[in-house]
C-alpha cells in the first residue's frame, strides 16, 4: 500500500484566481458533511457522466478518492481545509473565464449543492465510501491505497526536490514497537540528493502549542539516516524540525524558512540504526524541548513561526525511515 504525491495548492488574495471573490462562494454549510449522505449523491447525479468509470474529461475520475484528490489536466481539484479557494467549487460557479461553468449541461449546481461541497472540503475531504470500488483501486492504483489508511490529508511533497519524490508506504513488513501501532515507512527515496528533505505531512491537521510525538526506526542509508517530526509547517518549505542521526549520533532542532535550514540546537545522543527510539517535541508559545526515550535533550527558544500550522514525518537524501503515528496533545 503506497503512498505518492498529493496535490493540494493554496489561492492567496482578496479576489479569487479564478475571478469570483469571496462574496460570491455560497457560505459553507453550516453541519458536519458525510461524503456517502450528501456528496456522493450530487457527484453521481452531476459529475459522474463526465468524471467517472465511462470517461475522465480533462484527466479527471471523481469516482476513486485518489484519483479525485490527484486532480485532473488543469490541475488539483480541491485545497483541502479550503473550500472557496478550490477549483471545483470555482468551476461550478462558472467563475474562471477559460472554462464553462460545471456541469455544462443542464442547470446549476444550487447555492445549497455548492455548500455542502465547499463544507466537505473545508472539514478535510473525508471520504467514507466503503462501497466504492477498492478491488479496482488496489488493483489500479496500488501505491494510492494509503490513503485510505492515513486519510485524504496527507501529501508528499520535498523540501530543494531533486528527482522523483520519495515513496511512503503504510508498511506491514516493517514490526511495529507496540501492539496495535501502525507503521509509516519511507521506502524508497529514490534519489541520493543531499539537500532534499523528504516530506509526509498534513496541512490540515493544525498544531501551535502542546506536544507530538512519534517513534522512530532507521532503516538504511548511505548519506543520510533516521528522520524525525516536523510542526507548525506553513508549506514545504517552511516548518519546524527535529530529526536523530544514528550516523551523525545526535539530535537537532531546526527551523526551515523559505527552504533555508538553520539549527537551533543540537544534542549529543547514541541511538544504534534499526532500532525504536520515542521522538518527543513540546512547543509553548517560543519555548521548545526535545526528548528522545524520555530523555530531555534540548531546550531552546525561537520566534521565528509563531502560528500553527500542519505536522507531519521528515528524513533527508536517501534515509530510509520507519515511524509510528504521531501523537498530538493540545
């Protein structure tokens, strides 16, 4: 079950890219969205005929999580926790001057319609076909299984990208450390590119102040080896850091700005490869302390992100890098 690379873009600005502005988006609808209750319906009514099993206009297949959420020839679909700034929401509103509005035949999507989708990408997209085709899927689409695992918020993206993107995998080769646990795995990186950082991480799942944690297993690695947990990450190449070395034999807190990685602090540990080690980050306000088995290692303060943002998994060049689900305290 692999996991590859998610598309989700952000539209910046008062007045929409696609020329509608705020005041036009029909308001989100004000209750929890169910994908089979309320969306489904609209989609296979309205979308379906174009977007789906017979035929995928422009690229698109809406019938298959993964493929909706890899978008179509135009680009990604949806941003997920932003539903006015989506394309599809654009697009049925007739907002973007190059394309008809969407569906082009027949009438509109209504403002209640448009809602309920807005509503569902803002609250993550959640997807909860179990009739869906997963024989088909798995069978199409092996390496886009993890969604179903991991949740449709989560995207593979790279910090100074060279070459292919990393794969991530939900692993059942790999033995997790507790009963129960799920295992996350870097399996290939695909490059040995010493200034890429390699990223599995969710925008939606917003984190300020608390704690994350997660166990962590190197695997293999030439140039590089281990990983660790990134927080308050605004975008791929903005976030928090900290990550063990079992080659360097330390631990490091940074923070990545506009894809510039500066250290914080650092730590002396020994931590052998192939082996579980519990990462621990606390974030209050500017004060930070990183822990590894329980051991308190670093204690630092920094102002440079003080707003939340997405959390997610980090390794670097060609680490290849087993973690267990992180843990959020809030």
């Amino acid at each position: 079950m692999k996991f590859t690379q998610y598309t989700f873009s952000a539209v910046a600005g008062l007045v929409l890219a696609f020329g509608a502005t705020a005041q036009d988006v029909p308001p989100a609808a004000a209750i929890e969205v169910d994908f089979v209750q309320h969306i489904k319906p609209i989609f296979e009514a309205r979308c379906f005929e174009c977007h789906g099993p017979e035929k995928q206009k422009s690229g698109l297949r809406m019938d298959i999580q993964a493929d909706l959420m890899k978008g179509g020839s135009e680009g990604p679909a949806m941003t997920a926790g932003d539903g006015a700034n989506s394309l599809m929401v654009q697009l049925l509103l007739g907002a973007n001057e190059d394309f008809d509005r969407m569906p082009p035949e027949g009438d509109p999507l209504t403002p209640e319609q448009i809602g309920l989708i807005r509503a569902w990408i803002d609250q993550g997209i959640k997807w909860n076909d179990t009739a869906a085709p997963a024989a088909a899927v798995a069978e199409a689409h092996p390496e886009k299984a993890m969604v179903e695992a991991l949740g449709n918020a989560w995207k593979v993206e790279a910090t100074h990208q060279e070459g292919p993107l990393a794969t991530w995998e939900v692993s059942t080769s790999i033995p997790a450390p507790d009963a129960g646990a799920q295992v996350i795995a870097l399996t290939a990186p695909n490059h040995k590119a010493g200034a890429t950082y390699n990223l599995l991480w969710s925008p939606v799942k917003k984190f300020l102040n608390g704690a994350i944690s997660a166990k962590v297993k190197a695997i293999s690695g030439e140039e590089d080896q281990g990983g660790g947990l990134i927080w308050r990450a605004r975008n791929k190449d903005n976030y928090y850091v900290a990550r063990y070395n079992p080659l360097e034999k330390n631990l490091r807190l940074y923070r990545v700005v506009e894809a510039n990685r500066d250290q914080i602090a650092s730590a002396d540990i020994e931590v052998p490869a192939d082996q579980w080690a519990e990462l621990t980050i606390t974030h209050q306000d500017n004060l930070i302390t990183c822990s590894l088995n329980g051991q308190k290692l670093i204690e630092a303060t920094d102002d440079a992100h003080l707003k939340p943002g997405g959390i997610g998994y980090w390794t670097k060049a060609d680490a290849a890098t087993a973690f267990t689900e992180i843990a959020v305290t809030q």
